[in-house]
C-alpha cells in the first residue's frame, strides 16, 4: 500500500512539473522578464549606457533561466525526452537554444 502512494505521489509531482510549472516558467521568462529587459533597455534613459546594458543583461539571463528551467519542468513529466520532439515543443526547444546562443554572443560582445 506504502509503495502505491509513493507512486501516485511520483507521478502527481510529474504531472505537476510538466502541466502547471512549463506553461507558467515559460510564459513568466520569455515574456515577462524578456519585455522588462527590452523595457530597460529603451526607457531608462537617465541611466549610463553602461549600468543599462548590464542591467539589460542580467534580465535577459534570468529570462533565459526560467525558460531553461521550464523546459526541465515539461522534460521531468510522465511522456519522456522524446515524446515533445514530435510536438511544437520542438518549435520552442529551438527557439531556446536560439535565445542562449544569443545571450551568448552578447556577453562575449560586452566583454570586449
């Protein structure tokens, strides 16, 4: 009996993980964080250019955080790895990996 409630309570943390975390990490970094960032970056014009891009970037990498930790949150769920490569989450794992190589080139841009 112990270990079928341990069971039921492993899939309900999966689905959990998988129907409530994804959607909102997603929609909370890519849409919320990513526009303040934008936002930062266009409104603040009393700040140096310098404390801006920085601040820009530091929103931009918490965006890309929580859209990484969504993307975990859907992988953790009861279908697997390979079960949203065949639905439009591809569309949205490519997009991200699109996001870090971006995120990634600015930073080596700010460094320089």
């Amino acid at each position: 009996m112990a270990s079928l409630i341990m069971s039921l309570a492993r899939v309900t943390a999966a689905l959990v993980a998988a129907l409530v975390l994804h959607p909102n990490l997603m929609v909370i970094g890519f849409i919320l964080v990513s526009g303040e960032a934008i936002m930062v970056h266009r409104s603040l014009s009393g700040w140096s250019r310098g404390t801006r891009k920085s601040v820009h970037l530091g929103l931009q990498g918490a965006a890309l955080g929580l859209g990484l930790f969504g993307i975990w949150a859907r992988f953790k769920g009861t279908d697997g790895i390979f079960a949203n490569f065949y639905s439009l989450h591809s569309c949205g794992i490519h997009a991200t990996y699109t996001r870090v190589r971006k995120w990634e080139a600015h930073i080596h841009k700010s460094q320089e």
